[in-house]
C-alpha cells in the first residue's frame, strides 16, 4: 500500500500557475468528485482566487462502495484483514484513475498540460490520538501516476499528525484564501459524511475542527430501513418527527463538548454509536432520520457558537447542501446567522474539497505548508503529502 512505503516529501519548487486537478471520495463513499482547477501565479506572495474549469462526480462502483462502508463501519476494536485492506487500497487507487482519466477526457483536457494531481482518497481509519496515533486513507496513488501519467499528491493528512496534529480538517487553509471577509466574521461548513467548521474571523487566526456526524448517521441509517445509500433532498427526515429523549441523548456524547483542535471519523459515529442510544426507546424508523438530521444541525451550531459567538454567515459546502430539511434545521438553529451555500459566492458547493486538494497539491510542490496548526494541533507549518512521479523525464 502506499501508506506503508517511503515517499519523498515534495517535489521541486515550481511557479504556482497551471492546471491542477483535485480528487476526493468523502466519508459519505458517494462517488469521486473530481475537479479542473486554474490557477494563476501569486505575485507578490498574495492570495488569488482558482478557477473551476470543470468538474463532475463519477459513481464509485456499487461493490467497491459497499466493501468501503463495511470495513470503515466496523467497530472500533474490530480486526481487520490484511488482505481486504490491501485489496481495498489498489482497488480505491484503480476507481480514483478512473475518475482522472474521465475527468481530462470529458473536459477535453491533454493529460501533459495538467501540473499534478492532488488525490485525497478514501479515509478508511482515521485515530489521531493515543500511543501511536495515525490516520490511513486508501487509494494507492501509484496507480494514478501510472495509469494518468501525471505526477499525483497523495497521503496529505499523516505528515501533520506526525507533527502532533490531528491530520484534519485540512480545507481550512484553502476556506481562509478564497472565502474570507474582512468584514464580517464568516465559518464556512463542510457537509460530508462528517461536518467541519473552518472559522473566519474578522481579525485573527482561521481555526478548524470536526463537529461530529453530517450525512454519515442519516446515510446508515437509511440503508438500513430503507436499502438507499441517502436520503436525497432530507425528504424522508421532513415525513418524521424529533424525538426529544433521543435528541438528548445523542447531544451528551462526550466527544462533542471536547475543545479544538480535534476531528473524527465514521468509525465512530457509526450505526454501532447510535444502536447503544437508542436502547430501551421505541421509535418510527423515520422519527430517528428526523432526529437524526436535528442533532446534525444542533451540534453544528452549539459549536460554532461556543468557538465564534459572533459569526454573521455560515457558508455550507458538501452534499449535504442538498438535504433541505437539514439546511432548516440549521437555519433554525442559528438564529441571527445568514445561512448560505458557497455558490453565493462564486464556488460550486459540491466540489470545494476536491478543488482544496488540488489547491493542496500545488502547495505541495511549491514546498509551501499546507496545514494550519491552529487547526490541527500540529507543532507547526508543514509541507504535506508525498509525490509520486507521473511522467519519466
């Protein structure tokens, strides 16, 4: 697997202009995003804002999704088999090709004139503290520089955990060079499987964090009631209602009052998690979406009122910008905040984590940090990723 074999660190410094394509399967294992960025050279050091040239999700194969889910839900303490995750990793790196080559030949896009990929993978385990902390994201990128022939950016997040962070969230920095305002304070929410906050202050640092489950509950949970991988649009959760005890008792987990830096994982907020919750109640299976969808949209906001009292507007990214019944929830919730998506202002919702890898991959190469340790933890700026060469020279 590429996690376990020596990489070099970054590239050769090189002007920061080009085409760069960014690649990501999130915890929600709906497909590959994958996007076509322009960016033009910093002159000057200054920040500049990247150009979508075309985008699109390409469906991750049913079979490889459904191993995906299965090993990345097991719990905690369960073994996992070697060989599977093996198999998985190459198999991973195979699908994230795939989306690559589709990409450049959908977008009439010649493979030479791309600079690098920047491939974030498939989190499969992700524990950041403890005695040997680590965080292993699937996707053998090998197989990308092989089958593209483009030099590709892989395994972002375990160099800054080797510093001491927890490895996430890492779109923060790029939330903070296209979306901040000095004008007002801004967070901009990222709605995968998990949710994040990136916090935009009017003055002083950008901070980041996990808030807990966005779609990953919901999504589980409608598979298992009703055999759909999601509940497009929240239509389901708007048929039930919250259930007040159930609401309180998934609030009272303990991960969720913890102070940043900190993140997570659907390895824990898993269907396991919220089985032991639901012990002793009976309820409708779509009064549990319903309330579901409610604690998704409660702990976002407890947080970001706990950590930035003061924000004015909250823009959502991600596919849960989708789920309409979770974005009143969270409207909801935040009285006083402007609830909005990113394409308010002038980046696509649903493809803003794979232009932050692609982002990511151009840091790498220029030999630019790509962590916040105001975010992670970590112990301070560092190059991230590892590159593997695409075409001989």
């Amino acid at each position: 697997m590429h996690g376990l074999a020596p990489q070099t660190n970054a590239g050769p410094a090189v002007d920061d202009g080009g085409l760069f394509v960014g690649l990501i399967s999130g915890t929600s294992v709906d497909g590959i995003d994958a996007a076509l960025v322009q960016f033009d050279p910093i002159h000057g050091g200054g920040a500049h804002a990247p150009t979508l040239r075309f985008a699109r999700t390409y469906p991750m194969p049913e079979a490889l999704a459904h191993d995906v889910l299965a090993l990345s839900q097991a719990a905690a303490e369960a073994a996992l088999p070697l060989d599977a995750v093996g198999e998985l990793d190459t198999r991973l790196g195979q699908a994230f090709a795939d989306a690559a080559q589709a990409l450049l030949r959908d977008s009439g896009t010649d493979p030479a004139s791309v600079r690098a990929i920047g491939s974030h993978g498939q989190t499969l385990r992700h524990r950041p503290s403890g005695v040997a902390p680590f965080t292993l994201q699937l996707g053998d990128a090998s197989w990308i520089a092989e089958r593209t022939g483009i030099d590709t950016v892989a395994d972002f997040r375990r160099r800054d955990v080797a510093a001491g962070g927890q490895g996430a969230p890492l779109v923060p920095a790029f939330h903070a060079a296209v979306l901040s305002d000095a004008a007002e304070a801004r967070a901009v929410l990222n709605l995968g499987g998990i949710a994040n906050l990136t916090l935009l202050p009017r003055g002083g640092t950008v901070r980041g964090f996990d808030t807990g489950p966005a779609n990953g509950l919901m999504d589980a949970w409608s598979l298992r009631h009703r055999g759909l991988r999601y509940d497009g649009g929240g239509a389901w959760a708007a048929t039930g209602r919250v259930h007040d005890v159930l609401l309180s008792r998934l609030l009272d987990e303990p991960w969720l009052a913890l102070p940043p830096p900190k993140s997570t994982g659907r390895d824990q907020f898993q269907v396991d998690w919220l089985d032991a919750r639901l012990a002793g109640l009976a309820i409708a299976a779509e009064d549990v979406q319903a309330t579901l969808c409610r604690f998704t949209a409660a702990s976002i906001a407890q947080a970001l009122k706990r950590e930035q009292p003061d924000c004015a507007r909250l823009l959502a990214c991600g596919g849960g910008v989708h789920n309409a019944t979770l974005l009143r929830d969270l409207t909801a919730e935040l009285p006083g905040v402007v609830v909005e998506t990113t394409a308010a202002h002038g980046l696509d919702p649903d493809f803003v984590e794979a232009m932050a890898f692609a982002w990511l991959a151009r840091e790498t190469l220029a030999r630019r940090a790509g962590n916040l340790p105001a975010v992670t933890g970590a112990l301070g700026p560092r190059v991230l990723g590892a590159v593997h060469a695409g075409r001989v020279a």
